[in-house]
C-alpha cells in the first residue's frame, strides 16, 4: 500500500530499521512538542489505527504513585490523532473536537493504548464528526482507561 499522509510514510520509511520507531516516536513529539511530555513510543501505525506505550517513570505520575489521568488522555489524543492522520487523503484534514474518557482502574506499569477509527472513513465535501475509540491497557492486560474522541474532519482550503 502506498501511504499518502506524510506521518504514514515517515513511519513505514523509519519502523524496519533499529531504533526507528525511537526515531519516528521522536519526530512526532517535535511536531507536536506537547505530546514529549509523556515521553511516548509509537509502536504501529495503519491507517485506520495506532499504537504506543507510555512507561510508568516518575514524570507521569500522580500523588498516588500511579499513571496521572492526564498522562492518558495525551497518549489517548496522540494514538487517536496518529491514526486519524494516517487514514486522510490529503485534500483532508483534522482536529480534534471533544473526548469523552472513562478511568477504569488504577494504571500502574507500561501502559499500551490503541486508537481505531470507528467507522471507516467518508471523503466528503463538507466538514464533520469521525469518532475513534481509544482503549489504554496495563501490563496484565487489563483495560484501566477508555475514550472516544471526536474529531473533525473537513476539506483543505
């Protein structure tokens, strides 16, 4: 498959080689510097989805010694913005527009998040509405944090 968004082709370009989902994670966080606060590492990218990790280190944390909530929704609102980047043609683009999150437990250990659209993406004229879920999982594989995040899609002008 031929990727059209650039993220998708920098990605399918740095994954093979060693060290390049470091790299790749790396340029995300430079486009986006907000997102190097957690520290993430993507671990796929597809159109249509994403994943990454966020480990438990100190900076992430909570006065109770566990994954700030916080922490999730930025990994949540990368994993989501990723996939939803990696799905548009590029007369398209995106921003998110609302997340709605459900903490489930405590997260404590190395958090994997995977973003996947909800529904397949519809090039369309007019701007609107393409939800992705978001599910956040601890070591065990228990699910601690879920959300569905709203973005908005519409035509480049």
């Amino acid at each position: 498959m031929t990727a059209t968004s650039p993220v998708l082709r920098l990605y399918e370009r740095l994954h093979r080689w060693p060290g390049g989902l470091w790299l790749f994670s790396r340029a995300v966080c430079f486009k986006a510097p907000y997102f190097a606060s957690i520290s993430p590492r993507i671990r796929r990218l597809a159109p249509g989805t994403c994943e990454a990790t966020l480990r438990h280190r100190r900076h992430v944390t909570n006065h109770l010694g566990t994954v700030h909530a916080i922490a999730l929704c930025n990994l949540a609102e990368l994993v989501a913005g990723l996939a939803t980047d990696a799905t548009l043609p590029p007369t398209m683009r995106w921003i998110p527009k609302g997340m709605t999150v459900r903490y489930l437990r405590k997260a404590e250990g190395t958090m994997r998040a995977k973003a996947t659209l909800a529904h397949p993406l519809e090039v369309a004229e007019q701007g609107r509405e393409l939800p992705v879920d978001v599910s956040v999982r601890d070591p065990a594989g228990e699910e601690v944090f879920s959300a569905r995040i709203l973005m908005w899609v519409s035509p480049r002008r």
